[in-house]
C-alpha cells in the first residue's frame, strides 16, 4: 500500500458525511479527482482483523469450521478476529489462537498486511503464521461463536 502523491493519491477531500455509525461506519465522501473532476466515493470505517495460520511440525494447521451470516455458508478458515487500529496487531493474533482453538505459540511470524476490499473498506488484515505451537486451555470463546476446531494437513 503506498501513500505516494501525484495522480495515485492522494486525491482532497471536498465534503465529508458520516450516513452511519455503529460497529463500523459508512462514510460518504466528495474528492477532487487528478483530472479535476469531482467523485463520491464510500467507505466503511472499521477496525483491522488479524489471521493466525498455526503450523504444527508434523505439517499439520489448525482451522476452524464455522457458520457466515453475511456469506449464508459454513467456511473452513484460520482463527482470527478484531484488532483495533494502532495496537500491535500480533498481540490480537497470539489472542485469537488462544481464545478460539487454545493454542500458544512461541513464533509469530508477520507474513503480510492486506486489505481485502480496498475499494470500499478501509480495514486492513494481518496475517500471521504461527509455529512452535503448544496447546493450552482455550481463553474462552466469544459471546455467539459456534465454531468446531479441525485439523488437517497443510
């Protein structure tokens, strides 16, 4: 993601309006294009995510199966979760792993920070990979989170 000025960005801000707020916000903005022209584009404000990919050395990872409101299906993914913009994002990744599928790990490696739909969202996601892993009593899951822990081979 670069900040660089000149025709990639970044492009004034005319008008501003917050249309929602809530766990995220949609905000409505008027921007000046570099070919002077004049754009609305929106945004959802919300906070980052993390992802934690735990690599057992016999080659095997820890996902978890859980139920998508927003995709109506059941996905197989790695833990992950929430993590508020300016903290370090490993602190909530090392969290994640141990609240949903009690797991510790002694190496937390940043692999890369994305954003998933840099159109619309300003969110970014931190995804991590997580070695030398041991197990350990689960922090306790979050208040409606239906998930069954599944491990396969990577």
């Amino acid at each position: 993601m670069s900040e660089t000025a000149g025709p990639f960005g970044p492009w004034p801000v005319l008008d501003r309006h917050v249309r929602y707020q809530g766990r995220f916000n949609i905000i409505e903005e008027q921007r000046l294009t570099p070919d002077g022209e004049i754009t609305w584009t929106t945004v959802e404000a919300r906070w980052d995510s993390v992802v934690a990919l735990p690599l057992w050395d016999d080659g095997t990872v820890t996902l978890v199966r859980q139920y998508r409101p927003p995709l109506d299906a059941v996905t197989l993914e790695a833990p992950g979760g929430g993590s508020p913009k300016g903290i370090d994002p490993a602190v909530y990744a090392a969290r994640e792993l141990a609240e949903e599928v009690g797991i510790e790990a002694s190496d937390l490696t940043r692999l890369t920070t994305t954003v998933a739909f840099s159109g619309a969202i300003d969110a970014k996601i931190h995804i991590f990979l997580a070695r030398r892993l041991r197990a350990i009593p689960s922090a306790g899951r979050d208040a409606h989170e239906f998930i069954e822990i599944v491990r396969v081979p990577f």
